[in-house]
C-alpha cells in the first residue's frame, strides 16, 4: 500500500484495524491527541521514508511500521456498525 494513501485512510477512519501481509492485524490510529497516547514517549526514528509512525492499541506502543508491508485497513466503525462520522 502506498504511505500517504494508508495516512488518509487512517485519518479518515480515526482508528482502524490494520492487517500485514505477514497476517499480524492489530488496532491502530494515527491521531495522538489521545490523553492516553500522550502519556507514552514515542522512540526517535530518523527516516521515515516510505514508513507510518502509528499507535498500536492493541500492544499499546508506538511502531514504524512499513507502508508496503500493509495489506489493507478496515474502519473501526464499521466492524462496530456505528454511524459515520462527518469529515
């Protein structure tokens, strides 16, 4: 999956499943305005080139994880069935 196409989609969604080509899935998000995530110090990467820096829900850590290691996303909510949101 191309980075900036996988950045939108996940901040169009606000949380998201990401599964890896690998068949790892977990819960992610790229919006750290999270009282929750802003309690835990991200570690420095200098090249994020062709690389997201995410919010793992599902360990509860930051990772840089690969953009073309990434098989698709699917929206938190609609795994809820909530309503969308307004964007």
């Amino acid at each position: 999956m191309k980075k900036y196409y996988a950045l939108t989609k996940l901040r169009d969604f606000g949380d998201g499943i990401i599964n890896m080509h690998d068949g790892r899935s977990f819960l992610a998000t790229t919006d750290f305005s999270n009282k929750y995530i802003k309690k835990i110090r991200p570690k420095f990467v200098k090249d994020l080139q062709f690389k997201l820096r995410i919010f793992n829900w599902t360990d509860y850590k930051y990772e840089v994880i690969l953009a073309h290691d990434i098989a698709y996303i699917t929206a938190l909510g609609k795994i809820l069935n909530n309503e969308p949101r307004e964007v």
